[in-house]
C-alpha cells in the first residue's frame, strides 16, 4: 500500500500534492530514516569528492572546468544521467534504479584516481567504499518497498576512456570528479524532494 501510495503521489502533478494524504508516506518512519541517513551519506561523499578536487587542483593545476572544455571534447567523457530523478512523471524506482547504477559506473571510474594520486589512496578508497556502500543502501530500499529494480544501460565505457597521455588521464580525471559533484547534487536534490512530500 506504501508503494501505490507513493506511486500515486509522485504521478501527481507537483500542486495537487498540497492536499493529497500524505499521512501514509510521511508517517512511514523507515522511509523517512532512510531518506535523512542518505542525505546525510550524500553530503559526507560530496565533501570528499570536494576534498580529491582540491587535490587535484593542487597537483596538477587543473582548477577550472571552463578552461578545459576543448580537452573534454577529445576525451569524450560522458556524464552519468539522472533524467529519471527531474521528470514531471517522476517515479521512485526509476529514479533511484539510474542513482544505484550512476553509483556504481563513479565506483569502478574513481580507481583512475589510484595510479594518478597514489598518495591519496586512502580518500579513493574510503570514496569508493562510500559510493558502494550508498548503492547498496538505495537496491536494499527498492527491495524494502517491493519497487521493481530497472537496470539502465551502463555508461561504463564512455567514462573511462583509454587516455593517450599523462595530461589527458590528469584532466579525464578532473571531470570525472566534475560529473560525480553534479550527479551528487542530482541524487540529493530527488532524495531531499521525497523527504518533504
């Protein structure tokens, strides 16, 4: 009942929600405590992606996304989308199916940070263990709630790209963090919109 409920109210459109009964969804404590544990999880993950940008900024100069946008072109790194998480006919499973997957895809590309930046394996690998850990926290939810779990093609491949030089792996690196931020934002922004339903 929780998840046609939930799936009622996210068909909706955004002002017939003000007087729909909400009572369910909001009194459903579990619910709730996992949406305030992974914002919080979502925040603490961003302020380490923040803290590997400011190392690579440091190490290699590369500070400003503007400045190397010609680069990305040749590189040919491809953002992780969370088209699921804006649409007007957003529906929970979707949109948490493409953050589990998008999670995944940063998890298996943030090892390039281990050969760039091995004096910082420590803040990849607690990154990595984070981002699986979120994951893992969003597919047991989906099961919690009954939500079919989709499997969206992996962007895998278009992340990481073979690197033709030192320079291009540096600022390959550069957006992945980049695009990470973004998508964090993304997951955020769709988490904190359930909470206040």
């Amino acid at each position: 009942t929780l998840v046609l409920l939930l799936g009622m109210l996210l068909w909706a459109p955004w002002r017939a929600l003000h007087g729909a009964p909400l009572a369910e969804l909001s009194g459903d404590q579990d619910f709730q405590l996992f949406l305030q544990k992974n914002l919080e999880f979502i925040r603490k993950i961003k302020g380490d992606v923040a803290a590997l940008q400011r190392v690579v900024c440091d190490t290699f100069q590369l500070c400003k996304e503007e400045e190397l946008l010609l680069v990305r072109q040749d590189l040919g790194i491809a953002q992780v989308l969370l088209e699921q998480c804006h649409r007007r006919t957003f529906q929970v499973e979707a949109c948490f199916s493409q953050i589990r997957d998008g999670l995944r895809t940063y998890h298996g590309s943030l090892t390039v940070f281990l050969e760039l930046l091995p004096g910082h394996a420590g803040l990849v690998e607690t990154l990595q263990l984070d981002t699986a850990n979120l994951s893992s926290n969003i597919q047991q939810q989906m099961e919690d709630l009954g939500l079919a779990t989709v499997t969206y093609p992996t962007e895998s491949r278009g992340l990481l790209p073979a690197f033709s030089s030192r320079f291009h792996h540096q600022v390959g690196g550069f957006f992945i963090l980049a695009n990470f931020q973004r998508f964090l934002e993304t997951a955020y922004r769709a988490l904190r919109h359930l909470a206040h339903l």
